[in-house]
C-alpha cells in the first residue's frame, strides 16, 4: 500500500515539474512577465513600442505590469489616484491640482 502511494506522489512530482516548465515556456513565447499581462496578447501589444512608458489609456503597476483596466493584471493592485481630481496619476504629485499622492 505504501509502495501505491510512493508512486502517485513520483508521478505527481512528475507532472508537476512539467506543469511548471510548460507555464514557463508559454509566458516566454508569449511576453508574459514585464509589461506582458497575462493572456496572449502581451507580446503583439508592446511590438513596435520604443519605451516602456504607458500609452494616455494605460498605466503602470509597482511591479511593473502595464495596464488597461481598473486593477492590476500581475498583482490586483489598482493603480494612485489622486484624492481630489480622482484622476490616475504616475507622479508623486498630480498634475492638475499638486496634490501629493500617498502611496503604501
């Protein structure tokens, strides 16, 4: 019964290793990682892109993700905002009214 058990736990092991080297194969053929996001789309979107900067719809996360949407496709985080102007705001300081911006 042991000897059973042994096994599964081997071949799990196994799958397991190439569960994670399959994932890792995929995000390099697909941009996954920095600025990539997740989905397939990551590559084709920042092609012909010279900077690293977001675009006027996009922003850019702490760890580094650039985004479209309200929250953060690597992390969940959702991007600074400014208190008063409720605008998205990639400086320590917004640009329409000075507010400083509080980050965590």
């Amino acid at each position: 019964m042991l000897d059973k058990i042994n096994r599964n736990l081997n071949k799990l092991n196994r799958t397991t290793q190439n569960l994670r080297m399959t994932q890792n194969n995929v995000r390099q053929m697909t941009g996954q990682g920095r600025g990539g996001g997740f989905g397939f789309g990551g590559a084709q979107r920042n092609a012909g892109r010279n900077n690293a900067q977001p675009q006027a719809n996009e922003w850019e996360c702490k760890c580094g993700q650039i985004n479209t949407t309200k929250f953060c496709g690597s992390c969940g985080e959702s991007p600074a905002r400014c208190v008063k102007c409720l605008i998205v705001v990639q400086t320590a300081f917004c640009p329409e009214c000075g507010e400083k911006i509080e980050t965590e």
